[in-house]
C-alpha cells in the first residue's frame, strides 16, 4: 500500500509562537566511553505538555539529569530560554521548576511551611503566591497539615507546588505518575495541562504509562539507543492535518484500489494513508468513478501501537 511520509520535523509546536523554551544541540553524554547520548538536537516550543519517551537504557534519565545540570555534558550544549546549561548554569536554570524522581519534603513540617522554606530562598515569591498556588494545586484543605500524613499523589501534589512557585517557564517532572492511583494520575494531568493553558508553562514530563501520556501531551519525542528516533504531534491544528489511515466503506473495495492506484482492501474495506484534505479528495475521486461510498472513517492508532512499531518492542522506562 503506497504510505505518505508523517514524519515530523524536529522543530516542533509550529502552532506556538515564540523562540524554543528547550534547545538540544547535538548533546551527546559518554560513561566509561560508552555514549549514552548520541547527538540529540530537538526544538521545544513554549506553552505545551511535551513527553519524553524511550525504551530501557535509551538515555532518557540521563537526559533529564543533564537539562537540570545533575550531570555535565559531554559534548553540545543544552540551552533554556537562551543560556547555555554549560557557560551560564545559574541563568539557564533560573526559569525551571523540576522533579526529579520524587519530590523531598520535610515530613514533620506541615504543606504550608514547606512551601514557605522553599519561598525564603527566592526574593520573587510572595504569601499571596503561595496560596494561588496552594489553592491551584487543590490542597486548601489539607495545607496545614504534617506532610508525613500526606498519601503519595498528596505529596506528588505538593512537589508541583514547589515546582512553580517562582512561576518557571520549563517545568521538568522525572515519572511524576509514579505510584499514583487512577485519580491521582487525572488529577495531576489535569493539574498540568491547566497550568499550560493559565501561566504558559511548558512541560517537559517523562513517564512509562503511554496511555496517559497520549492523553496528557500535545506532544511526544522517542528515543532510542541515545538517539532521536522520531516527534509526534498528538493533539492541535498539526496533529489534526497529520496523515493517517482511512478507511472507506464502499460497494466494490479492489475496484476503487484499482481505480485510485493506491490503497489497499482490508475486511472489506479500503485502507489509504491520507490526511484530511487527501481524505476528502479520494472521496471525489471514488464518486466520479461511479463507486458509492457508505461511510469514510480514520483508524488512529494509539500511541503504544506507534511506539512499538518504531523501538521494535523495547520497554518503557
């Protein structure tokens, strides 16, 4: 069946406007001379929920360790808003908020006081912005109370709060779903992606459960071996005109293939690979050609699906 290409270019978010939040030029990490990262160069644009994927061992971790100066860079450089994490760390990281791994509290202080130790090492963070945020994050009711009586996804919860307190442009979360329970995972998905839409935050968040990440990002790099293997639109204008099969319910399925050339017949249906406006061209194309068509459906296929297809099955990390 003849495909037509839905590769993305590595610049993403053409929807957004603005300079990249997150630029990767040609960063490469080496332990022990073995590369852990291999030339990775990749555009955020601002004012998205941007998942960061890749099968075990393909340097995902130690990505994130790099963008938040955990660890030095071996070559390339990895800039945040304009600077450089190399040649001018202080700057570069002034605009992030992160967790990585798990958020760490002090478990005999209450919520509030946590937050309040956290403000005292910032000039820009006033009481008024702490109960923005207190009130934002969906922990009123619970602030003043000992963080050790806290569940986890109160924790998790209360780390996010910390995390934007200064308002960053770049949120970083390292496997924030971790041990979450089905509500606690919607609850902080819903958490980020208002804080997308509200303060123009941009999130660069990492996660093995590809079923929230389909729901949670507009969009997905994957990597592997240490190397960008491909970015995918999943939700605005681009990911809506992106193409995907189509299948065509139609009254004689191998003569409209043969009429069009293209295609191919699947259970009774013809199968293309078009977008829209293609989508709505065949439809012409088969209606001229005298063939009636009953129903015209895309067939999206998920998220996992596309990840294995491209890592060949490797596993999430």
């Amino acid at each position: 069946m003849d495909t037509i290409s839905d590769r993305l270019d590595k610049s993403v978010g053409a929807e957004t406007s603005g300079a990249p939040v997150v630029r990767f030029e040609n960063v490469t990490k080496r332990i022990g001379g073995k590369t852990i990262i291999d030339g990775l160069t990749l555009d955020i644009a601002p004012g998205q929920v941007f998942g960061f994927l890749g099968p075990n061992g393909s340097g995902k971790t130690t990505t994130i360790r790099m963008m938040v100066g955990l660890m030095a860079i071996s070559e390339g450089d990895i800039r945040i808003c304009g600077s450089s994490i190399s040649r001018d760390f202080e700057r570069a990281v002034a605009p992030v908020g992160a967790i990585v791994e798990n958020p760490e509290m002090y478990g005999y202080m209450s919520g509030y006081a946590n937050l309040m130790q956290y403000a005292r090492m910032r000039p820009d963070i006033s009481k008024a912005r702490i109960d923005e945020v207190v009130d934002f994050i969906g922990l009123k009711g619970r602030i003043r109370d000992k963080v050790r009586t806290y569940s986890l996804g109160m924790r998790q919860r209360l780390g996010v709060a910390q995390a934007i307190l200064h308002r960053p442009k770049l949120l970083i979360l390292d496997e924030p779903t971790n041990g979450l329970d089905p509500q606690g995972i919607r609850e902080l998905r819903d958490y980020l992606r208002e804080l997308t839409r509200r303060e123009g935050t941009t999130v660069f968040v990492s996660s093995h459960l590809l079923s929230e990440m389909e729901l949670m990002c507009d969009t997905v790099a994957i990597i592997q071996g240490g190397k960008l293997i491909d970015v995918r639109k999943l939700n605005g204008a681009e990911a809506a005109a992106s193409v995907h099969e189509v299948a065509f319910d139609v009254g004689d399925p191998a003569l409209a293939a043969e009429k069009l050339g293209v295609g191919a017949v699947r259970d009774g249906l013809l199968i293309v690979q078009a977008d829209r406006e293609q989508s709505a061209a065949i439809n012409a194309r088969l209606v001229e050609a005298g063939i009636p068509v009953y129903g015209i459906r895309t067939i999206k296929r998920s998220l996992e699906d596309q990840f294995l297809e491209m890592t060949g099955g490797g596993t999430i990390v």
